[in-house]
C-alpha cells in the first residue's frame, strides 16, 4: 500500500512490491497470482468469517438479520485491525482502477453466493437464500462507503444497521405516494 | 452464438465470428474490442430503456416500485426480442467461463449506479436510492435465473414480481423466530 501510494499502482511493479517486503519475487508469485491480488489477500478470510458466523447463528433468527449480524460483526473486526487511513487507501485504489475494481465485484460475487449457501444449509429456503445474501451485501456496501467517507468515521457496524433500517423501509414502501420524494420537480435538460 | 455452442466459446476466434456475421475483422473491431463484448451488445441499450422508464414514472411512486416496475418492463421487452433458446446459450456461458461473468458483474454494476443516480435525479434520497437500485438488481437477478431455469417459463415479469414479494417479506422479518427456518435440524460435517 505504501508503494502504490507513493508511485501509483499502475506504475508499481511485483519487483518493487517484492523488495519492499523484503522477499524474492519467487515468493511473492508463491502468495499471489499479481501485484492486484496483494490488495484482496483477506478476502477468504472475510468469506470464511462471514459463513462461519451464520453458522452458528441462533437457528431462531431471521435470515436478513442472520446475515447483516454476521456483517456487522466482520465489519468490526475489520476496523479493529485495519488502519483507518489504510481502509481509505485501498477504497480509493478501488474506485480509482477499473481492473481492481472488477476484481472487487469478483470478491463480493463470491461473498454472495457462499452466504446464499450458508442459509440454505440453515434450512431457509430460495428465493428467500439469495435474497437475504443480496440484501445484506448491499446493506454492507452501503455502509461500509458511508463508513470510510464520513469525515469523522463512527463505527462501521453502526452504519450498517442504519443501512439495513433504511432497506427496511424501502421495502416497506408500497407503491403510493411517498415522503421520500422531495416536492421540488425534476428538470429536464 | 451459433459458433460459441459449435466449436467452444474459448476455441472460438474473431476472425471466425466476422466470417460467421459476413463482415471483416476490421469491421468487427470498429463496433467490439473483442469476442467476449458481442454478448454485451445490448447491455448500453438495457441501461437506458431502464433509466428513461425509472425518469418517466410516476413522481408518486415509490423508489422501490419505481425500479421494479421499470426491471419488469425490461424484462418483458427481452422476453419478447430474445428467442428463449438464445438466453438461455448466453446464460449458460455466462456461469461457465469466469472472463464472462466477470464481464456480467461489470455490467451490473454499472446498471446498479445508474438506476441509483436515476433515483437520486428524481429526488431519492441516499441511502434509500442505493438501497433501492441494489434491491432491484437482485430481483431482476433472482427472477432472471428462475425464469430461465424454468422447464415451462412463464413470464420474465411475472418472476421479477415474485422475487420482490420474496425481498419484501425478507425485509419485514424481525429477529425473532421465523417460519421461514425449517423444523429439522441442520446436520453437520
């Protein structure tokens, strides 16, 4: 991270990477297929935590808040051992590069079918599993960008139960009228 | 189509899709950069017929049912242009070869921020316009690959709607116990 920050990281070469962590490129190509994959190094990790959680989930519990429970738990241990400053970092890197970009959809694709099947070994049902899955990932996004981009960051775990409330009333609404629209009309270019 | 079910999608070359379409290799590189954005031909003209429909509704409709309705008649018009046989082709090399998935992830994404941006135009606010769009992708995902699994598919519209039924009832559930969990116990490896 120090290296793609100060040289970019489409400048930033496996050498480099390789020499700042004071190994041999050998054995970075040991650990990861590319200089990309260093930035998704805790993403079976997360995967891993996620499932684990659900797991072992009170078999009570609804599967929305089975998932955004496991989420907010991952999103805490996640702040707890990540620099805020190096969360930013990597986000920033993620927007700002359409190939790692990519690779993020690739890691919470994956992150949603392995919690769609998580549920369904609980016993909840399809489309209820995928859903669930869906609605939580969205949920986690939501507030892990409000998370990172609030000047004076609160924990992430609140944001995502503030994201999940707001799902919740999104998906509440009916098709009437709502207070969500402001009254102001939209112009038109 | 008719060469990637032939010969393999990965045996398959450009040269021989712009014979198969009787144009030249040039011609083919003017209109796609390779073999793969051919099965993305209509993801740029799904985006809009979306985003025009989520402008032009109703300004008392909710954000959720705004997206919906606007998925649903998107998935009617696909319905009506694609021969079953063809969707079905596509979305079988989508789950098969991860250069395409990855490709389809994109494409929702970028689905996902403009039904999100269209949302906001009309006055949503954040979060629920995020929320809402991701909402919908994952009923239009989750009822796309009911109505092509189907042996007898009914309408693309008709899952779409079950699928927000589904979402809804997902969302409305509170921790407690549910009758969503099956009775019989999860067995463990």
């Amino acid at each position: 991270m120090e290296l793609f920050q100060e040289r970019g990281y489409v400048q930033t070469t496996v050498e480099e990477v390789a020499a700042r962590a004071g190994v041999t490129e050998r054995t970075f190509f040991r650990y990861f297929a590319d200089k990309r994959e260093v930035l998704f190094s805790g993403a079976k990790e997360l995967e891993k935590g996620i499932v684990d959680r659900i797991e072992s989930a009170p078999r009570e519990a609804s599967p929305l808040h089975t998932v955004v429970a496991a989420f907010e738990a991952a999103g805490a241990e996640l702040q707890d051992r990540r620099d805020l400053r190096f969360v930013r970092a990597r986000y920033a890197l993620v927007t700002k590069h359409a190939e790692i970009q990519e690779r993020e959809l690739i890691k919470m694709a994956s992150l949603a079918m392995a919690v769609a099947k998580a549920l369904r070994a609980r016993g909840v049902s399809e489309p209820a599993a995928s859903l669930a899955a869906e609605a939580g990932i969205a949920v986690f996004k939501v507030g892990f960008e409000r998370w990172v981009s609030e000047r004076k960051p609160r924990d992430f775990a609140a944001h995502i139960r503030a994201a999940v409330d707001a799902l919740r009333a999104v998906a509440a609404e009916r098709k009437g009228p709502t207070g969500r629209l402001k009254k102001k009309p939209t112009r038109r270019a």
